[in-house]
C-alpha cells in the first residue's frame, strides 16, 4: 500500500511540472495550416487555368472565320455619264446653204421640188402643194480627186414611208453656193431605204442601201453596203453585192436575263444580273445596245459597266450599255452588279412591262438584216 501511495505522489508532481496544453487551438492552427496551404495551390492551380483560358482565347480569336458577307459594307454605287440624248443632227454646211436639187427620176412624184433652192435649218420649204426638201445627213470627202473638200448629203422628198423620193447626191463648192457633180444612188434605182453614209478610202461612198422600207430601222429589213467611186464622168459602184439573193441571211436574236438575286450587305442590299443574247442566225452583229429598266432604288455598281450611261427622263434607274454583239451561231453574256440603299419595289404591268425589264437592239453600224424576237423580257428580282 506504501508503495502504491509514493507512485501516485510522484506522478501528481510530474504532472504539475508539464504546461498545459490547448487541444482546440492546436487543431485551430492546424486548419489555418491546411488553408494556407490549400489556397497557395489554389491560387497556382487558377493561374495555369487563365493562362490555359488566355492562351485558348487567343487562339480562337485568331483562328476567327471571316466576317460574313452579309455585314460587310455594300459596294458604293458606280457614277455613270448621262447618255446623250438625240439632238439636231450636224448638217454642217447644208445647215443654211443654196444648193441645186437634181432630179428625182422619171417616176417621181410631181411635188417633189427640184432646181435651186435655199436651205434653212437643213430644210427647204415652197409653198403648201409641193413637198419640203429636207438633208437627213451629210459627210466630206474628195469624191472627185481635185485636192479640194466636197460634200454628200442624204436628200429626201417629204418624210417618212410617204416620201415621195430619197436620193445621196455629191457637192462641189461654188461660190456660195453648192452644186452637184453628181447623183451616187436614189430610190429611182430601185432601193427604197439608204440610210447611212460612209467616207472610204480613196474618195469613195459607201451606202447602205434596202430594196424594202420599213420605219422600224433600216436594220430590220436586209440591207447591204455597196460603194461608189467617181470614174468617167460619173459614180459607179465598185464595191459590194449588186442584187438581193432571194433568201438574205440574217442574224436572229433573242434576250434572256438571269435572276436577279439580292441579299442583304451592310446598310442596304447587293445583287447580280447577267444577260444574255443568243444569234441562232447567219449573220454576226458588231455590236449590241441593251438597256436595262430597274426599280428607282437600285444603282450600277462595280467596274462592269464600261460602255454604259444613264438614260434620262425616267422614273425607274434606266441604264443603257453598248456591248459587243454575238457572232452568228453564238452568244453573249454580259454581267452586271448592282446595289439597293432601300428594298427595290417591283411593280408588275403587263402593258409596260412594270420596272424591271430588258430590252436589246442592234446598234450601228448595221451589217445585213438583224430580227429580234421578242426585244424585251421580264428581269426576275428576288429580295430577302
């Protein structure tokens, strides 16, 4: 019992010699050891996120498709000349001039003034029983190889398919006054349409010359050139056909526009339109006049409008573009780009074809017959 009560003792003074310990504030520094720790890896562990996240940011921006066609600016409209419009034609010295009026043949009408007259503003009128006098056109060229400038004009009895003649005369001058060395061709050969002029080499004319009339265009019915020379006293044809076959060959042409699809780019809409002729016939034609009728809202754009201008007076963009023409057998098409600001309003008339049409012509110079089946068709226009 003696021993057990020294051993009690001496463990109660070991125990009073021992400082205290805090279990709850060494577990609070534990967990505030924990967290430090965890926090710092944290913290690392965060950083290599964002750098992963910058380094993907980066890359994606970088590797970023184009922007999309549609929120792109639209193309600026292209400023086109004003066409001009037909105006007085240069009649040059016929303007105001006296001159003497060959005869129209043996069959011509009697009110058909011939001898010397006065022109004024190319015109020549007698009293109210004949018929005027009237210089359609004119060129200068030595026809009779004197070293001086003479004059061919286009003169007509009266106008239109009532003329009562045609006849494309040569001019020396004189004085004041004009006369003739001679007549080159009239209707009192047999022709009834001879229309365009050309000065050739040597002193030459070339005429352009129809057996039949027609006041649709002189292209419209078969034509052929012929030239004359000045030779012995007179002017004789030394160039070209000198009869019509039976069954002239002719260019036969037709018109088909694509669709003219807009769709939405930047502020306002930009589209796409091809036209294109066709000559399933057996002549080629040089060059070709087509004239573009479209809603108020759209403009040319872009460099395919060489050749082109605008054609005034109109409520709709009307533009009018010179291109050369097919070849026979053969087709054309010609591009066009176009722009809107606004919506286009399409309006359908079956009588004037609303706003939104094609029209194809021949332009000079002409070159054998040239028909047109159906000049005009309807632009197709899509608008999201």
């Amino acid at each position: 019992m003696i021993e057990i009560d020294n051993l009690r003792r001496g463990l109660s003074e070991i125990a009073t010699e021992v400082d205290a310990v805090d279990l709850r504030e060494r577990a609070l520094a534990t967990s505030h050891r924990i967290r430090v720790r965890r926090t710092a890896v944290t913290a690392v562990a965060g950083l290599a996120v964002a750098a992963v996240a910058l380094s993907t940011a980066v890359a994606v921006r970088t590797d970023r498709p184009p922007t999309p066609p549609g929120t792109a600016p639209a193309p600026s409209p292209t400023v086109l000349p004003t066409e001009q419009q037909g105006g007085e034609p240069d009649l040059g010295p016929f303007r105001s001039a006296t001159i003497t009026v060959p005869t129209w043949g043996a069959a011509a009408d009697a009110t058909c003034t011939k001898g010397r007259v006065s022109l004024k503003d190319g015109q020549y009128l007698r009293d109210a029983t004949h018929r005027p006098v009237n210089v359609l056109s004119y060129l200068a060229a030595d026809v009779d190889h004197d070293g001086t400038e003479d004059y061919v004009a286009h003169l007509m009895c009266g106008e239109g398919p009532e003329a009562g003649g045609s006849q494309i005369v040569a001019f020396r001058r004189s004085g004041q006054e004009l006369v003739p060395i001679g007549r080159i061709v009239g209707t009192q050969d047999g022709l009834a349409m001879m229309d365009y002029l050309e000065a050739r080499d040597g002193g030459r004319v070339a005429v352009l010359v129809s057996k039949e009339y027609t006041d649709g265009g002189q292209n419209t019915v078969p034509n052929q050139w012929r030239t004359y020379a000045w030779q012995d006293g007179r002017f004789r044809q030394v160039d070209g056909p000198t009869t019509f076959p039976a069954q002239p060959p002719s260019a036969l042409l037709s018109v088909a526009p694509s669709t003219l699809s807009f769709r939405p780019q930047g502020n306002g809409f930009t589209g796409r339109l091809t036209v294109t002729v066709r000559n399933d016939g057996a002549v080629d034609v040089a060059r070709l006049e087509i004239l573009l009728i479209l809603p108020s809202q759209v403009r040319p754009a872009g460099e395919d409008w060489s050749g082109c201008a605008v054609r005034p007076g109109s409520n709709q963009t009307a533009l009018v573009c010179t291109v050369p023409g097919p070849q026979a057998q053969s087709r054309t098409s010609v591009p066009f780009t176009l722009v809107a600001a606004d919506k286009p309003v399409l309006l359908d008339d079956p009588v004037n074809l609303g706003n939104h049409y094609v029209s194809v012509s021949q332009a000079p110079p002409f070159d054998g017959q040239v028909t047109i089946n159906d000049p005009e068709a309807i632009i197709p226009i899509t608008v999201p």
